[in-house]
C-alpha cells in the first residue's frame, strides 16, 4: 500500500507554524531559569526580613521540633559540662539584647568536624572538631562563631529558606522527588552559596569581638581555620560550598584584627577534660 501523501496544512503542523527552532528554544530556556532565579532570590529576601519579627517563643517551638534528635545523640559528660562553661564565659560578653537567651551546648560523639547553631538556642559540638583544636582561645573562636549565628538569626534564614524553596519547586515541577526538582534543587545550592558564606563572614565577625573581649586580645582567632584550610580539597570544592575558602577567612580575620588594633599575646592550653575525651 502506498504512503498516503496528506495535503499541505493538515499534517502534524502547518507551513505556517514550523517547529520552533533552536534560539526559540534556548530563549524559552533563558526565561524560564530567569523566573527560577527571581523566584530564588524573591524567597530569600522575604525570609531575611521574616526572621527579624519572629519571636523567641516561635523559635523555641522551632526548637522543641528540631534539638531532641540532637539531645538523644549528644552524651552527657564533663566534657559537654566544660563546654557549656566555656559558652557562659562568652554569653556573659554579649551585647545585653542577647543575654536573655539560655545557650547550651550539645557535645556529639562523632567524628564529624562541623559545629551548628538550632533553634532553641543550642550549639551542637561534634568530637571531631574539638579534637582539631589545639588551645582554648581556637574552642572560645568556634562557640562564639556560633554565637553569631543566633546573633543574626542565621539558623532561622537557613530553615525558612530551604522549606520556602522546596515548596516553591514542588509546586512548579509538581512533584518534589521529580529529576526537574533534583535539578532545581542544584540551583537553588548554587544561588545561596554565595549567600551562605557571607553570613559566615559575619559570624566570623562576631566571634571575633568575643574573643577579643574574653581575654582581651585576639589570638586564636584564625588558627583553626588555618588548619582546617591545609586540608581542604581544592579550589572548586571549597568555592561551591556554603562555607568560604578557609584561606579566605584567615585573611579577612587577620585583617580585621589589624585594622580594629587588636593586641595578640600567649593563647591559654585546653582545659585537661577537654583533652582526655
């Protein structure tokens, strides 16, 4: 049998509407990741100015949510005792709209080398930070990092964000576990990169007026970074990730010491319970 030859204008598309063609495309494309980025940045700026109106009895609900999975991996011990020593000493230099919240720490066991700031004013520790640290004024650096955090409210912007922008993508993909979520979700990392690593910055900033206070010179500030920074896996990975270069750090610290005229002198050793976790 024959092809049947279908008369012009009634075959999948007419003459007058071709496919469309290659730049139609990739500007359908441009568009709709312009929307992306807007609707990106759109939720950030909203939640950056949410989190300044919510009240502590809100984030203490926040909290009731998130720090007993942390409680029940935290261990109860001298060492978290000291820990939470050491943060009294700073929260005792704290500006006075922040010294009536009740910061405590909860020492993990694990040898992750991160800290954290939760809702509900608690500071999560992991053992493998802590055996990273060679002197107090190091440990006082880290806890009053943390400190900034709660300070600018950072931990709150983090969870805002990330259920704001999940709910967002699921409703333009219609499904959150779709490969276009995954996708969307890659943009969204890359987008609060930047974002995250200035309130890094910033806290970093305000630890640094802490330890100052503390002892009254700044040294130790940059010495954890400094390490942590000898064992960083390049340039690409530390650039994407949400925390800045260490390098970086340890310079904007070293300058900010130089420029606020902060003394260095001898740093104190670790408290001995510290170091027999």
């Amino acid at each position: 049998m024959p092809p049947i030859k279908l008369a012009p204008g009634t075959a999948a598309y007419s003459d007058r509407n071709p496919p469309p063609s290659h730049a139609q495309l990739l500007k359908l494309t441009a568009i709709f990741l312009s929307l992306i980025l807007i609707t990106i940045w759109s939720i950030l700026g909203l939640v950056n100015a949410i989190v300044w109106w919510m009240p502590p009895s809100i984030e203490q609900q926040l909290g009731a949510l998130i720090v007993p999975v942390y409680e029940k991996m935290a261990q109860p011990s001298p060492t978290q005792d000291k820990l939470n020593q050491l943060v009294d000493r700073l929260e005792a230099k704290l500006p006075n709209s922040q010294k009536e919240r009740n910061y405590q720490v909860l020492y993990i066991p694990e040898s992750t080398v991160n800290a954290g700031a939760l809702p509900g004013d608690r500071i999560i520790l992991y053992k493998g930070l802590l055996k990273e640290v060679q002197s107090e004024n190091e440990l006082m650096m880290v806890l009053g990092h943390e400190l900034g955090h709660f300070a600018n409210r950072d931990h709150l912007r983090g969870l805002g964000q990330g259920l704001l922008l999940q709910l967002a993508f699921s409703w333009v993909t219609g499904d959150a576990g779709s490969l276009s979520a995954i996708a969307a979700s890659g943009v969204v990392a890359l987008s609060r990169a930047k974002f995250s690593q200035t309130q890094e910055i910033q806290a970093d900033q305000f630890g640094l007026t802490l330890l100052q206070s503390n002892y009254g010179h700044a040294a130790g500030a940059s010495d954890f970074f400094a390490r942590l920074g000898q064992k960083e896996d390049g340039d690409i990975a530390a650039m994407l990730a949400t925390h800045p270069p260490s390098k970086n750090r340890v310079a904007a610290l070293e300058k900010l010491i130089r420029d606020r005229g902060y003394p260095l002198r001898d740093k104190s050793p670790l408290p001995p319970v510290l170091l027999s976790d």
